[in-house]
C-alpha cells in the first residue's frame, strides 16, 4: 500500500478535525433556503461551496432563537449561533435548523475559509418568520344518495363539507313526502322540508330519510353557510322512487365440484337453486362407480345412481360422495324441478378421478454469514419434478457465480439469473462469492417440473455480509493503537487491503511534530484518515494483528512520555479496565485523559481527570470511571517527562 507521507499537511488536518479546518483562495459559497417559514418549524439550508482547495470550513452564524438540528457532513461543531463544517473535497452539503418561535425577519450570515486559512464572506440570507396566513377558500359541500329507493324506504344521505371556517351551517330542502328521521350530528332543526344542520368543524355528516309512498323522481337541495354568514348552493340531487320489478325468473341451478380427486376419496357437491317457487327439487345422476355418502338436506331419496333432494325454500345445498376406485373422467347430470314440476336442465359437470403425483420441491440451505467477497456454497435438494426439470436462482446483484457439481453444458449463466438444468440430480452445490459491502442480501428462486409447473424453492433466503474481523476504520479520521508487539511491525503490511488514499501519522510528543510511520508498536496511538468517498468500509484485518511469538525471554513494553500531551495506546487485549488502574505507573504525573475518538461525531467520547472519582457530568469523568480498551488510541497530559509501563499483552 501506498502510504501518504504527510507532515505539515497532516498536522493543520489533525487541528481541523478537533477545532475547525482552515480554508482556500478564491473560496466561494452560495446559501439557498426558504424565504419564510412557520415558528418553530424545521427547515433545510442549503450550501454551494468551491475553490477552497483540499480541505476548508464554513462557518454559519445562524439567527438568535433558531436551532441547529444536525447537517450532511459528519464534521461539525457547534459554538452558540456559529455553526463550524468542515470540508474535505465536498462541493454541497445541507444542514437542518428549527425557526424561532417570534414571528420577525431574521438574518443568516455566514464565511467560507479556504485552505491557506483565508476568509471570504457569504452573502446574507434573510428569511421571515410568519405565521402562514389561512387564505379565502370557497366553502363548499356535496351530497351523496341512491339513484333509486322503494316508496317508503328508510335510506342515507352522506355529506362532504369543506372551507366553512371555524363553525357553519348546510339547510337542506327535502322533497314533498320525504321524512327526516335523524342524524350523525347533533345540532339539528327541522322545519318542514328544511332541515338545519349546524358545523363546528366536521368534515362529513349523515341524516336518513324515509321516502315517499308515490313513485316519482324528487329532487335533493340546499345550501352551505360560512363562519362569515355567506351562502353557497349545493348542487341539486334527484332520486327515483319506484318498486323494484320483480321479473319472472326461470328456476335455475348450478353445481361446484373439485377437477380432479383421488380414487376412493370423498369430496363435497355444491349446490346453488333459485326461483323454483315455494317448493321444488333436485334429481342428481353420480357416476357409476361412485356412492353418495349424505346431505345437508334432510329430505333426500337414492335410487341406484340418481339422488332426490327435497327444496323448501332453500337456496344452496351441500352433499358428500366417494368417488369411484378406477382412474378416469366422469360426469354429474341434473335436474331442478319448480313447484309447477316444470323440469329445468342443470348443467353437466365432469371430475377427473386420478392419483395426485407428489408436489416438486426444491430447498436451498445458505450460510447465516459470510465475510466480504468470501466464497461460500449454496446447497439445493430437489425432488419430484420428473425426469428433468430445472432449478432457476436469482442471486444478489453484487454476488459472483462462481461455478457448480453440476456439469458446465447444465448451468447457464445470465446477469444475477442462473438457470441449473437437471436430469434425475437430487441435489447439487453451486458456489457465489459474496459482495463486497456488508449487508442483508436475498436470493430467490424457482423449481420447474417436466410439466412447466414452477415451485418457490423453500429454506433459506437471506444471508449476511459482515466485515472481517479487526479494526473497523470510519470514514473520517480513527485514533488507534495495537495491544501487543505484532508478528510483523511493518505497517505497510498492517495496512494491507486499506485503500491507498489513506494517510496514516503519530504524533511525537518529543519534537512535537507529526511524523510519518513506517511501523506499529504496541503502547503508541496512531492517526489514520479513510477518505469520505471510499466505497466500503475499511477493517484492519486479525490476521496482521497477530502478536509475536518470542523466541526468548522478552520484557514487557513501555513508552517514553514527555511533559505536554502525549498520544498512548493501551496494552491488554481483552480487558476493559480504569485509567486508574492502567496508568497506575504515572499517576503522579499525569492530570488528563482523553478518549476514545468517535469518527462519526468527531469528538473525544470522554475527558478523563486524575484525582477525581465518579462522573462529572456527561463527558467529564474521574479517571476511576474513565475506561480504557484494546484497539483504541488516547490523548495523555503528563507534567513531567515519565515512563509508562504495560500492563498486560
């Protein structure tokens, strides 16, 4: 890997990472947001910013009253109404803000810093908080009844109202003969065809009407009053009062039986019979070979193959037979006879009697996870699909097929579709290497029978990408350290798979400069910065951070520190222990701790102080509290040049 060989620009990133990035010439940036918005409401500014060079800032000075919320960029402090984002190459970003809840007009200034620390100004943004004003809608409202009703039938009137203002009023003129029976709202006056309905907010109502007795067409109207007493008509309704024609319906009925059933098996008949009268019948003809089994009727008569159902005014029916013991087709005939024993023909219905071939199947069996681009076996138990069939599995899009136990000519390999010919195989393995980016991921797929019939092929479904097991490094700058000496110093080698964009430095508390590193020791804290745009995430892998083994007696580690701030690891590789325990050995030199660094939010997770006990508050904490742990880097004040010792490996 090519490591970057950062020296002075290492040091003004490290600064801007903690406080705040310096910036380039002919910086500038463009402020874009809402020209106004509600009290209290949440709004979006957005941000164009250019030529700062490498890195650079942005510093916002946000109205009194209003509130940072948070920002697309991960580097941000906030100071009161400043709000410090830093930059690393971004051409836009936006950040969130909730308005003050006084109504004014409000300024946003802000500067944009470019990478030799110079500063060019950001035009002002004014933006108005105001209470957005209701507007003049047109109350209005529309009805909703039946195109036809029987005299004297009970039936609804539904009613959309709208744009009224706080309270309101709808008159409704019923027609002559029509009588208002009641309501969804309370507030109700009837005086004679003028129904009052008063509003106080509601969006919708009913009122039910019983109709007149005279066939005729009637017609609906009304109007709708607002808050202001203005009057707006609702669109008239008609309705036809009329008596249903009853017609002169044929007697009729109709069979359901299953396609297909089993030699022997028993199934149900389903019968449906209308318009036969007050009384009537059903004479079904079964198959030969079949025998009617019962009825959900109690009047029923058998005579060889033909069945007699009784009808007194029922409507459907029900009844069981067993079908014959010999594979073939057969059919069901009837007749529905009416009370006037008019015969009606019911329609023939066949049903094929055969022996049912098991169901294909197909069953895939995954790992629960796999690492990043590792290779892994998919294994497929199929059965029963005849004597070919094909098993198709679409696989992630970010998977690689790899290859399979079946033959070549039988695999074919489309995008993420691969097609697995079978002849007889009741099972076969194929091989995918996962993504590259840790994730959830599915597969899906079918299993095709000799008869084109397609089953969903069952088991697992997902699978698990997960990183590698190591130093997890974000997207930003990571404080790191090593617990032990490794089997191999070179960091070049420790740095194996990180993408070369990464810059990697320590600090010397000695010279108090930042140096290069060419190798990893055990006790020392290190800085390494991933560029925001890397495409997954970056793991120092276990298999670099293997310790050595001694071939002879060894002593155990320790670092020199020098008065001022040093930069520490911590050397046990499994314990999570106090600072008070860990730097026993400089605890008479030694007032603070800091750490561990958090990337996402770019801040020190605590503040350790020697002396003190307990928590301080959310950050601040005695260093009998203050945890130190394997892997992570941490900031230490010493007063004196001193040594610290291991306290474990």
């Amino acid at each position: 890997m090519n490591l970057k060989r950062m020296v002075p620009i290492l040091v003004v990133l490290f600064i801007a990472t903690v406080l705040m990035l310096p910036t380039a010439t002919a910086a500038a940036s463009s402020r874009t947001m809402p020209a106004s918005v509600e009290p209290g409401e949440q709004f979006t500014v957005s941000m164009e910013v250019s030529d700062y060079g490498t890195f650079g800032g942005v510093v916002e000075t946000i109205p009194n009253g209003f509130t940072y919320d948070g920002s697309t960029l991960s580097g941000v402090t906030v100071d009161g109404n400043s709000v410090y984002f830093i930059l690393y190459g971004e051409t836009s970003f936006e950040y969130t803000v909730t308005a003050s809840n006084t109504e004014d007009n409000y300024m946003f200034s802000g500067i944009i810093i470019d990478v030799d620390n110079t500063e060019f100004p950001i035009a002002d943004s004014s933006i108005d908080v105001e209470t957005a004003s209701q507007g003049s809608n047109v109350a209005s409202a529309s009805r909703t009844i039946p195109a036809s009703v029987e005299p004297g039938e009970q039936f609804t009137v539904s009613m959309e109202v709208s744009d009224y203002g706080t309270f309101g009023g709808v008159v409704e003129t019923i027609p002559n003969g029509f009588t208002y029976d009641g309501s969804t709202l309370s507030g109700v006056t009837v005086d004679g065809n003028s129904v009052y309905f008063i509003l106080y907010g509601e969006s919708s109502f009913e009122y039910t009407v019983t109709a007149s007795n005279t066939e005729d067409n009637y017609m609906f109207s009304g109007i709708i009053i607002d808050e202001d007493d203005t009057e707006f008509d609702i669109a008239d309704s008609s309705i036809d009062v009329e008596t249903a024609s009853q017609g002169s319906n044929s007697a009729s009925a109709s069979r359901i039986i299953p396609a297909s059933v089993e030699p022997g098996e028993q199934f149900t008949v389903s019968m449906e019979v209308l318009d036969y009268g007050d009384f009537g019948g059903v004479v079904e003809t079964i198959p030969n070979g079949f025998t009617y089994d019962g009825s959900t009727l109690s009047g029923v008569t058998v005579d060889g193959n033909s069945v007699y159902f009784v009808l007194y005014g029922e409507t459907i029916f029900e009844y069981t037979v067993t079908a014959s013991s010999t594979e073939d087709t057969y059919m069901f005939s009837g007749i529905l006879k009416d009370e006037d024993n008019t015969e009606f023909a019911i329609a023939d219905s066949s049903i094929d009697v055969e022996t049912a071939l098991p169901d294909a199947s197909a069953v895939r069996t995954l790992p629960a996870s796999v690492e990043r681009g590792e290779e892994f076996t998919v294994s497929m138990e199929v059965s029963d699909y005849g004597t070919t069939g094909s098993v198709v599995e679409t696989i992630p899009k970010s998977f690689t097929y790899v290859n399979s136990t079946l033959d070549t000519p039988n695999v074919i390999v489309a995008n993420d579709t691969v097609t697995f010919n079978l002849e007889g195989e009741t099972n076969f393995e194929y091989i995918v290497t996962a993504s590259s980016i840790e994730g959830t991921y599915a597969f899906s797929g079918v299993l095709i029978d000799e008869s084109a019939n397609e089953v969903v092929v069952g088991g697992d479904t997902s699978i698990d990408v997960v990183l590698p097991d190591g130093i997890i490094l974000q997207s930003g700058w990571n404080f790191i350290s090593v617990p032990h000496e490794l089997s191999d110093l070179d960091a070049d080698n420790v740095l194996t798979g990180i993408t070369d964009d990464a810059v990697l430095t320590c600090y010397n508390a000695e010279t108090r400069l930042w140096e290069t590193v060419t190798t990893i020791e055990p006790m020392k804290g290190y800085w390494i910065y991933i560029p925001e745009d890397t495409q997954y995430t970056q793991v120092i892998l276990d298999e670099v951070l293997e310790p050595v083994v001694p071939v002879g007696p060894v002593s155990p580690p320790s670092i020199q520190l020098y008065e001022g701030w040093n930069t520490i690891g911590y050397t046990d590789s499994a314990a999570t222990l106090p600072a008070e325990l860990t730097l026993a050995a400089i605890d008479e030199s030694y007032t603070s701790i800091w750490g561990p660094w958090n990337p996402e939010t770019m801040s020190y997770e605590y503040f350790g102080h020697n002396g003190q006990i307990g928590v301080i508050d959310d950050k601040h904490v005695g260093t009998d509290v203050f945890e130190m742990s394997p892997y992570n880097g941490y900031w230490v004040y010493v007063t004196q040049d001193c040594v610290l010792n291991s306290i474990g490996g």
